[in-house]
C-alpha cells in the first residue's frame, strides 16, 4: 500500500485507485476526474467463445424430422431397434429411438380422434357438431402437449440414466 502524498494517513486501496479525500470544512468534497482507463485493443470478439458450439466440420442448428435421420436413429446403437428391445439386461434403451414414431403415431391418433369426434357430433345435431369442430381444437391441442411433455420426461429420464452408466462404467463401479 503506499500513501497519499495529500494526506499521510489515507492508504491507496489495492487496485490502484486512490482513496476519496475527506470532506473539506464547509461541507464540500472535492472533485477529482474519474480514472481514465486505456481503450480496449483490437477488434471486438466475433462469435461465440471457444467451447461453444459444434464441433468443426459439422453443420449448426437444430436437425428436424427426417427419415434418413430417423434411420440412423433407430440403427445408430450397435445393437439396433430389434436388439434393444430384447435385451433382458436392459443395458440399452430403446426409448430415444422410437419416441419420434411414437410421437407421430400419437398426434395422427389425436387427429383422427377429433375427426371422429366431428363426425359423431354431426350426426347427433348440427349444435354438437359445430362445438366440436370450432372448439375441439383445443382439446386436442392440450392432449398433444401433454403427450410432448410425457414423452419428454421419459426421454429425460432415460437420458440422465445413460449418462450416470457411462460414468459409472468409467469409474469402474459398475
């Protein structure tokens, strides 16, 4: 620390700023100009920090629904769709490979199911019908979020389950 050359007493504060000065009499304090701090150097970073991001060489964004996607999805473990769905160790998990079909299968159920429901309600008077078909929308749009939201926490669950294997295979404990 070393001292103000104003006020022998006063100590300079570690990083490197000095200490504001008493309060003169009559109530004043005062001024002093505020530290200039140098210009930053060189051009502002562009893009995110390293880490970040996809590796090199492969494409950024998300990947939507695809059937080549799909495909790899389905054979992408070693021992495929098949080959998981029997494996009474249940060391593979076939829930991320088949959660998009089921997906798919579930919003055509849930469409054909207000159609259904249209036609039903047609048949029984025009009222009915015209309900179910301004507002049966809604139903089947809460169905299908409440489907999405299942089906992600089972993905979420089996997910965090393959990864506490791999690190327990990694530390040796299972």
């Amino acid at each position: 620390m070393t001292e103000n050359p104003q006020d022998p007493n006063a100590q300079q504060r570690p990083d490197g700023v000095p200490p504001t000065p008493p309060p003169q009499p009559g109530g004043q304090t005062p001024q002093s100009p505020p530290p200039q701090n140098p210009p930053p150097q060189g051009p502002p970073p562009q893009g995110p920090p390293p880490g970040y991001g996809p590796p090199p060489g492969q494409p950024s964004g998300e990947q939507g629904f695809s059937a080549s996607g799909l495909a790899s999805d389905l054979s992408g473990d070693a021992k495929g769709l098949f080959g998981s769905l029997f494996d009474l160790s249940f060391t593979h998990y076939i829930t991320p490979k088949i959660v998009r079909i089921v997906y798919v299968i579930g919003m055509v159920v849930l469409a054909l199911g207000w159609l259904v429901a249209i036609i039903v309600g047609f048949t029984d008077s025009i009222g009915a019908g015209l309900f179910v078909l301004l507002f049966g929308w809604i139903f089947v749009l809460l169905y299908l979020v409440m489907f999405r939201i299942l089906l992600e926490f089972y993905t979420a669950v089996v997910s965090t389950a393959e990864t506490i294997q791999k690190y327990a295979h990694r530390d040796g404990v299972r």
